[in-house]
C-alpha cells in the first residue's frame, strides 16, 4: 500500500511540473550504494530514476511519503538543496496535499469531503488582509517577511528553512522545527550569509586578541583590455617600371648612332695624325 502510495504521489509532483516523463521509482530490497545512511531516498536525475529502500519506505507514515516524493521529483528542478529546490518542494507538497480520513474541509465557504483528493486553492498573496501560507489564510492584521517580502499574520510571520523534519534529530530540533512560522525559499540563502559574517567577526576578534591586525582583502585590479598585436611590415619598395617596347627600340638606335660617331671621330684623328707625321 506504502509502495503504491509513493508512486502516485511521484506522478502527481510529475504532471504538477508538467514532465514529459515521470521518474521511475525503484524500491529495493536492500540499500543503494549510492545513498548515505541518514537519507530515506535519493534521486539520480540524469537516469531520472528515484532509489528508496523498501525497509525506510515501510517505517514512515503517508504524509512523510508525500513530503519524501515531493523532495525528490524538485531535484528535477533544481539538483541543490537550494532556494529554488526549497520553493519547488513546499508547491508540489501543498499541490498534492490531501486531508486524512474523516476530515472535512472548508475553502471558501464550501464544505467538500474528504474522501475525495482535495487540491487547496492557492491563495494570492496580493489578497487584502489575508496570510500567505497556505495551510491559514486567515483575514487579519499582516506583517511583511522581511525575506521573501509576502504577507502573513502574526502567527505565520517567523521564517522557517523550508526543509524536511529532522527526523533523527534531537528532539529540541523537532520541537524548534514544529513552531509557528512560514517556510521561506529565502531564508537558507540569509542564514548562509550570516554564518560567513559570524565567522569572518570571531577570526578578527581572535586577531586582536594575538594582537595581529585583520588581513586586508586584496582586490585586484580590473585588468586592462588588450590591444591587437599588429605585426609591423617595412613599406614595400616600388617596383621600377619597365619601359615600353617604343622606347626601348628608339635608346637601341640611339646607342647605334652613338658607337657609329665616337668611332668615325677615331678614325678623323687617326689620319690626321698620319698626315702630320708625313710632313714633319
């Protein structure tokens, strides 16, 4: 029963994020390899398959089942255990929620059994004097989260990480977790934040103590944009022009003319040399 109950409700969060196709459940006999011992199933999302061991699924109630599925078909929309993944979980678990046997519900002034799956109308959170939570909805004075910016009454105001019940925890953890309050997506990426600023406060409170100043944060410069190398290539030289077959036919004659005087001057001199012998 346990077994047919966490299938429907995987395909249930399925079409709510409109999946072409739903993860495959695996219910095994004995544990996965690939889960830690604290952890009642694990996803794998590139196979999309849902590994659950048969002995947890058997140890918890319906309602953790719901919560259980829930949790694992939001890694499909986000693999960390982040903000986003938080926001998905709490919408899939108030989409498919249900109430108990004999239980009747009442939204908006009409009454509907419970025998029949019950989907709660999501309230808007823009409505005037009315909480945002899901499970309230109650028409009163309303407070804004200073997280996640909604409105809620004063009861629901407290932000709460939006995360499964510490189960194996202590039960000063159980008790903390079952206060009044508001799951809130933004709250984990707050708390977060203020842990690194706790810490980052206690390591300079010890440098002051040993009497060392705190290390100065070194930022370094915006690097400058690089300019193309341009490769620099010596001007050609210019090329001599090659005179036309014109000009080249007329310094041929020139030059024939040219040799034919120089050589009619030797010979002039010549004779008149001879001639000048003979009459001395």
């Amino acid at each position: 029963m346990k077994k047919r109950a966490f299938k429907d409700a995987v395909l249930k969060c399925s079409e709510r994020l409109g999946l072409d196709r739903p993860p495959i459940v695996s219910i095994t006999e004995t544990q996965c390899p690939l889960s830690s011992s604290d952890e009642i199933a694990h996803i794998h999302p590139d196979e999309r398959i849902i590994c659950i061991w048969k002995r947890k699924l058997e140890s918890i109630d319906f309602d953790t089942i719901e919560w259980v599925a829930a949790h694992e078909v939001a890694h499909l929309v986000s693999r960390e255990h982040d903000g986003k993944h938080a926001k998905a979980q709490v919408e899939l678990k108030t989409l498919i929620w249900h109430p108990p046997p004999g239980v009747v519900v009442i939204n908006g002034r009409v009454e509907k059994s419970s025998r029949t799956l019950i989907t709660p109308t999501k309230i808007s959170p823009t409505a005037k004097n009315v909480c945002s939570y899901h499970l309230c909805g109650k028409r009163t004075e309303l407070r804004i989260c200073r997280y996640c910016g909604k409105k809620f009454c004063k009861y629901h105001l407290k932000a709460k990480s939006p995360l499964l019940p510490p189960f194996k925890g202590k039960s000063r953890d159980m008790r903390e977790w079952r206060k009044p309050g508001h799951p809130c997506p933004d709250y984990p990426a707050y708390l977060k934040q203020k842990e690194k600023e706790d810490l980052q406060k206690r390591w300079d409170a010890l440098n002051r103590m040993r009497g060392r100043r705190p290390t100065p944060v070194f930022i370094p410069p915006e690097p400058l944009p690089e300019e193309p190398l341009t490769p620099t290539v010596p001007p050609a030289k210019p090329l001599p022009e090659k005179p036309s077959y014109v000009e080249h036919k007329l310094k041929r004659k020139i030059m024939k003319w040219l040799d034919i005087i120089v050589l009619v001057i030797l010979i002039a001199m010549i004779v008149a040399m001879l001639i000048l012998s003979r009459n001395v």
